[in-house]
C-alpha cells in the first residue's frame, strides 16, 4: 500500500520534513518512491516556504491510491487538495484496567472512612443522649480521707 507520509531530516533540535510518497512498509527515513513537497515547522505559521506541496503529483498519486497519513490529510486539506475530517475515538481518553481498579480501590477506602465516622458520631451522640438523661451526683470527699492525711504527716515543731 502507497502512503504518502512525512520523512523526518534535519539535525537534532532542528526538524525538517518531506513529504514524500513511500511503500507503507518502508522506514519512515528510508527508502521512498518521490518527494512531493517539504514542511519546515522551525517557520512562523505565515510563512510561505513552511509548507511547500507539488499538487499535480499530489493528486495524480491520490488517483493511484496512495493514502495520505494523518498530519499529512490536514496539510492538503489546507491546500484544497483533499479533504480531511477529525477522527472520533471516544476510548482514547478513558483509564485502562490497572487504573480503573485503583480508583475503585480509593473509593472503596473512602466509603469505609465514612462509615467509620458516621459510626464514630452515632456512638459519640449516643454517649451525649445518656450522659444527659442521667442524673448528675457529685461526690463529695470524704471526710476519712482528710482525716488519713493529717495523720501521716509527721509534725514537726
């Protein structure tokens, strides 16, 4: 299958592309059929020379089948050379299974942290209920244990 693809060059730091039209099987930088155009993303977006496309050999490839990647459909449907429409993958935002199990776990350690001091707070209320409904007694010291002090302590005089 014919792809007609981004091919990567450039020095490190510094990416320069091709557009090129390449065997789907082929390295990204490797082996390819024809250069149809540059892209140069170092460029301010105005810039005419960040993007530079050969439209006939574009679309003589597209009638011969080569299907164009991703980036390189919304390249050409800025030219109006073809058309390209935002993928849908409703999946590609949702936690996989490891993370899915964590989040329940948290919620599961949360629910039993409720419980514990809903718990907590029924039995505290239910302490305050009885310690008011009893009656209160103080207690006076008594007297014998006054009396046991005075006794142990030694005189002096």
């Amino acid at each position: 299958m014919l792809k007609i693809r981004l091919a990567r060059g450039g020095a490190k730091k510094r990416p320069y592309y091709s557009i090129v039209v390449a065997d789907s099987h082929s390295p990204r930088d490797g082996r390819f059929i024809e250069k149809v155009g540059a892209y140069n993303p170092l460029l301010k977006k105005d810039d005419a020379q960040r993007l530079v496309l050969k439209g006939e050999r574009i679309t003589e490839w597209l009638s011969k089948g080569a299907q164009p990647t991703d980036r390189v459909a919304r390249f050409l449907a800025l030219q109006g050379l073809g058309t390209w429409t935002h993928g849908q993958n409703p999946k590609k935002g949702e936690p996989h299974a490891k993370a899915k199990e964590r989040v329940k776990e948290r919620e599961d350690r949360a629910t039993a942290v409720a419980a514990a001091e809903a718990a907590a707070a029924a039995e505290a209320a239910e302490a305050a209920a009885l310690a008011a409904a009893a009656p209160v007694v103080e207690e006076e010291p008594a007297v014998e244990a006054v009396a046991e002090e005075a006794v142990e302590a030694p005189v002096e005089g």
